[in-house]
DNA sequence: TATAAACTTGACCATTTTAGTCGGGTATGT
DNA sequence: ACATACCCGACTAAAATGGTCAAGTTTATA
C-alpha cells in the first residue's frame, strides 16, 4: 500500500492552484514558494497531472497551469491515480482466484484487503478538490 | 502511511494459529510451512506479537505459541499497532496544530489525513481475527 | 541425561522505493 | 532578444522493506 508525499504534495498543489486561478495560469515556482515543495518534484507532478488530464498548462512567460476541470468533479482518486500512488494492499495476485502463495487455497487475509481497498477508496471517490477548499477557508492564508 | 506485508504475514499467521491452537501450542514451523512464511521472519513478527501481549509462547520441544485472548477480542489494529504498521499519514506535526511545513498556517490536507486515518481505522477497531476466521471457513483447507 | 524441537535475540544485508536534484532542453509574451 | 515558464530524462542519497544468519536458551521426552 503506497500513500506519500507525492500523493500528499499533488493534493496541496492542486488546492493552491484551485484559490488562485480565477483569472491567470499559476507557476509552480508560485506553488513551490508557497507550499514549500521543491520545484523540480512539483515539476515532475504536474506532468503527470497533465497527462492525465487533470491540468492544462500555458508555455512561456506569465504562464502556468490550470484547472482542467471544476474542482467538484476532480476526486481525489483522480489525483491519486494520476500520480502513481496506489491504494493497492493485495499482494496476491488477483486474477487467480486462489492460489496467492503458490498454495492451493486463497489466502486467509485476501478477502480482507479487498475489503480495505474498496473501503478506501470509496472515502476518495466521494472526496474532491472542492471540498477540500471549503474545508480550509478559514485557516486561509 | 505503511500498510505492508509485514502486517499482512502477522495477521495471516494469527489466523492460522487460531484454527490450529485448540489443544496445543503451535510452532512457526508449522505456520512458516502452512503459510510459506519465512520461519526467520515470523520469529521477528511473533517476538512483537508477544511483547504486544497478543500471542503466548510456551518454550521447549512440543512447544510454540497460543493466543492470549479470544479471537473475538483480538481487533485488526492491535495486530498492525504490535508489528508497527502505522496507519498514519500525516507527515505533518501534529502537536502544532498549525505550521505544518514551517509555515504559519496548517497546511490544506492536514484534516484530510487525519479525517483519513481515521476511517481506516474504524474499519480496523470493527475487524476481529475472529471475524476473519468466519470469514474464510469456505474456503478452509 | 542427551538430544532435538522450539523459542530468543541481535546483527546483518540486498533490493526497492522515496523524495528528491541536476542539466539540459522548448515555447512564448513583452 | 531575453526572461519566464513549461518539458523531459537521467541520476542519486537515504530510508524502508523483506528478509537471512548466527548463536544462543529452554524444556519435553526417549
């Protein structure tokens, strides 16, 4: 099970960048200065939140990026899974059935992570980028 | 946040403990065998189990382990709080309250680990091995 | 009482992952 | 032209993971 600071980063990235792009693109170096994350990592972030479609950038001076979306509709699963972190605990090899190490039998603890994951996720389906903007007003900067 | 097979092997072994301990101790050899757990590696976790006050261990030959409380009253987090999966995802401070990244204010996803943490955590308090007993008697082997 | 089964303890280690850094690009507004 | 900003791939130090290995101690039982 994988849930860092890449995931953590994306998520306060993606807030900051929701407040402040009502009307310009935002730089990272604007997002770098204000959350504290270094500018090469969030470099390679938004890559993949580009790829994914959760972004647009905007080249050369006074650009950035933006909000591909409304933030109701990026979920935090979205971002997530942009960024690689998955909320994954099976170790098990899934489309087998039975069998999760080289026994017979599923192993005793298979169904239990199914559960976990799905328990999981469903906390960051039903979570997006706005809510969480509305959850922070007031400790706002 | 760690969740990894160190937590999954103990709570795999814990299962096949409770089926087998009826009447007598049961050594990790057998459980390293039924569970393809290295032996060398269930006696790190089993050392932390017992410390934990989860497990019993009865030395000598015909000797091994036993539970040391009802499968029932044996909860999932008990299990991962003794081999040191934290279910934890907040790199931030918690004590501070706010000044998450050395700045003044709390950083935006700080309620959201701990909202997070919390969630998985209930579905953990909720589980017991018991449960996971009745859970897998189908496909028992 | 010798022996083997089983727990006990602590050091060690290879590999992988994490959280970045670095060095070069390319595009574009002014 | 030039500074700002995105783009991209290689590299890396440190930590975590998932173990192994060695050298014990305890105790049932033949």
């Amino acid at each position: 099970m994988k849930l860092t600071s890449k995931g953590r980063y994306a998520v306060m990235a993606l807030v900051d960048l929701a407040r402040f792009d009502n009307i310009n693109p935002v730089s990272l170096r604007d997002i770098s200065l204000r959350q504290g994350i270094s500018l090469d990592y969030l470099e390679q972030i938004f890559s993949k939140l580009k790829k994914n479609e959760i972004v647009k950038s905007i080249r050369g001076t006074q650009g950035g990026y933006v909000l591909n979306k409304n933030p109701n509709e990026i979920k935090l699963t979205n971002i997530f899974h942009a960024v690689d972190e998955k909320v994954k605990t099976v170790q098990c090899k899934k489309e087998s059935k039975k069998g999760c190490n080289g026994k017979a039998t599923k192993c005793v603890t298979h169904n239990l992570w199914d559960e976990l994951e799905v328990h999981i996720n469903t906390f960051f389906e039903n979570k997006s980028l706005k809510d969480l903007l509305n959850n922070n007003q007031e400790t706002r900067v």
